[in-house]
C-alpha cells in the first residue's frame, strides 16, 4: 500500500513521532526544529525513558511541559466527560420512585370534604351589623341622660327629652312571609320593574 | 283607477304585493286574538277580583312558600312543590289589594319540561291564536303568545331565545295604570334629582 510506505518514510526521517515517542512525551520533531535531527539517536543512546535528558536543548524541555500539561488537560476533560455521561446514564436508567413525581404530576393537596370553603361564609347582613352600631352606640351613651344602657338595649324608643342624638334606624329585616296586615303602599313599583314585567307581556 | 308610476312594471308590482301580504300576516300575528266570555282563573280564584289576602292563602295552600320580598308591591313564591313543569317562581304584583299581574317564571335559560308546559296550556286554554301549529312541538314554543279573556284580562307564555320560560297572568288596564304612574313618578325624580345636582354636571 502505498500510503504505509510514505509514512514509514515519515517516521524515519523523523518528521512523524513513533508510538515509542509518543508515550515518552517527546516532542514532534519537526524540520529545523533543534534535535529533530538526532531523536532515533539519543533513544537508541540508553536516555531513561520517562525522563528527560540533562543536556536536552531549551526548546524541547518547553515543548515537552506544554504537551504534559495539554495531555492533563485533555485526560481532566475527558474525565469529566466520562462522569457527566455516567450521571446521564445512571438516571436516565434509574427506576422512578413512586415518591418522585415531576412537576405536572404531583398530586393535588388533599381536600378536607368537612371543612368550609373560604369563600362560602356569608358575610353579616347589614341590618345586624347596624344594630350592633346602635346598640354599641347606646352602651357608651353617658348615664347621666337618665337612662341606663341595659335599659336603652331593650328597644324602647328615646325620648326626645332624655337623649340629644337622635338613634340610627335600622332597616327592618324582610319577612319571609308576607304579612297579611300590613299597610300597603300604592306606587312602589319604579319603570324598570315595570319595563321588565312587560317585556314577557 | 289610473295605477301609481311605480306600479308601471310588473316586477314592481309583485313586490308590491308580496310587502303587503307580509304586512298583513305581521299585523295579524301581533294584534291579540279576539276577547273572549271566559274568565281567567289561578287557584280556584277570579283573579282579578281576588284581593291580596285571599290570593296569597291560596297560593299558600296550592303549596307555593312566601320568599322575602324588596317591594311592598310584590309578593315572590317559590312555587316548585306546586309541580308546574319548568316553573318554580312565581311573582305577584298588586296596586293597593288590587291584583295586576302575576308571573310564574322557569328556572333558568334551557328549562327543561316546557313542553309539557305548552301541551297543558292547549290542553286547558286551547291553542293560542297567535301560534303556528308546532306550538307543542319539541323544541317549538319560541316567542310570545298570548290568551285573551273576559275583562280584559290575558295570558302570555313567553319563551326566550335561550330557553327561559315566563308565564304571566295580567289585567291589562291596571298594568297600563300602574305603568303610567310609575313614568310619572321616575319624570317627577328625574326633575328633582337634576335640580338637586344641577351644579355638578
């Protein structure tokens, strides 16, 4: 093949490190490069291998540092790399635990069935919420007007002699049943009742 | 006869002809059915000389139950335990002890059982005059269509576009009295609440 013999030339004029080369550390010779010319020779002289000649040449010890420290580089990243595919694996591959559910899955809060929703409370009427007004106002009317507070809270009207302010009315709570007596006025019905009686007329 | 320009051609004259048979039926429908000797009745009573008293007893007994009221003028029933398909209010208005009007309404839009409704008014008021013959069809009824009786008195079952039903029961002149009065009274309002605000607009 004609490929394997251009780089066995390579290799033998020292232009393309052999794998003994590589695994020392040295530095790719290159043309002109100081040594390139003499590596075969000083490997065959004995050097130690893992360690670097005494009388190396400046230019080899800095090329032989930056390629220690480009191969730490690469083994901490691929490293790295090896860990990050590992933790992929490992939870992609993990058994999902009844526990952990992702987000739009969690299960909704339990609902108390007994307990009363928060807006379902029907807030005070406003008849009691003023007649509580009236009475709070009659228990802190002064009992020199001639009249005790116990006795104001049982409903009998003022007397326009004994008390200067004249009482709150309080609106009458609507009866359920009509009452069959009572006064019945003759125009309380305004238009638009009257308007919404006659659209079905 | 000399005959109109505009009736010169024979397209216009169709047209003419088809406006005003069109003319003919609307004023036919909406013009109420010719009075009638019988006398309308709502729970064994002659409505329109049942005072205010008398009618709520027998409304009470028919199994209608007093709802709190906000006009003087108005008594409101709940009226589901009298077991009038779709109806379950009921609504009474009165001028002094006079009785106006009374108008059972259905629950809500798409009431449910109004056909039954309208094969019993058939069944016991006839057909109304105003209606085509798919009145008691199934989805039929929309509109408006009324029973005439002696005093002046009607009957009006409505049906809205969305399905709610009313069915009122009316003296017409004390509606129409009623209705003038309570124009005067919003006129007289209005006069006085402009003269009372008349600085800040």
């Amino acid at each position: 093949m004609a490929w394997i013999g251009i780089a066995q030339d390579l290799v033998a004029d020292g232009l393309v490190p052999t794998p003994s080369d590589a695994a020392l550390g040295l530095p790719t010779p290159s043309v002109g490069q100081p040594g390139a010319a003499n590596q075969t020779s000083r490997l065959a002289a004995g050097s130690p291998v893992g360690k670097m000649p005494t009388s190396a040449p400046r230019g080899d010890t800095d090329a032989a540092s930056s390629q220690g420290l480009g191969r730490r580089i690469a083994l901490a990243l691929g490293a790295g790399f090896v860990v990050i595919v590992a933790g992929v694996l490992s939870s992609g591959s993990k058994p999902r635990s009844s526990a952990s559910f992702p987000v739009h899955e969690a299960p909704l809060p339990a609902v108390n069935p007994t307990a009363a929703p928060p807006l379902a409370s029907p807030r005070p009427a406003a008849p009691v919420r003023d007649r509580a007004v009236v009475r709070h106002r009659k228990a802190s009317r002064p009992s020199s007007l001639g009249k005790s507070a116990a006795e104001a809270d049982d409903g009998a009207a003022p007397t326009a002699a004994g008390s200067s302010a004249a009482p709150v009315p309080s609106e009458p709570a609507p009866s359920p049943t009509p009452a069959p007596s009572q006064p019945v006025p003759v125009k309380t019905l305004d238009l638009q009742q009257i308007r919404d009686f006659e659209r079905n007329l | 006869m000399p005959r109109p320009p505009f009736l010169s051609s024979r397209s216009n004259r169709i047209g003419a002809a088809l406006i005003a048979l069109a003319l003919t039926k609307s004023t036919a429908w909406a013009e109420s059915p010719g009075s009638s000797d019988t006398v309308l009745r709502l729970f064994d009573l002659e409505i329109q000389k049942a005072g205010r008293d008398e009618l709520r007893a027998a409304i009470r007994k028919a199994g209608g139950t007093p709802k709190p009221s906000k006009n003087s003028s108005i008594d409101n029933f709940a009226v589901d335990a009298i077991g009038l398909p779709t109806l379950t209010a009921l609504e009474v208005v009165f001028r002094g002890n006079d009785f106006v009007l009374a108008a059972y309404h259905s629950g809500g839009a798409h009431a449910s059982g109004d056909e039954r409704l309208r094969k019993m008014l058939v069944e016991k008021y006839g057909m109304p005059p105003s209606a085509a013959k798919n009145f008691t069809d199934p989805y039929g009824g929309e509109g408006k269509y009324t029973w005439s009786f002696a005093n002046g008195m009607k009957l009006v079952y409505k049906k809205s576009f969305f399905g709610a039903v009313d069915l009122t029961y009316v003296d017409q002149a004390r509606f129409d009295t009623v209705k003038k009065e309570a124009a005067d009274t919003d006129r007289e309002d209005t006069r006085k609440q402009a003269r009372a605000k008349s600085n800040a607009f």
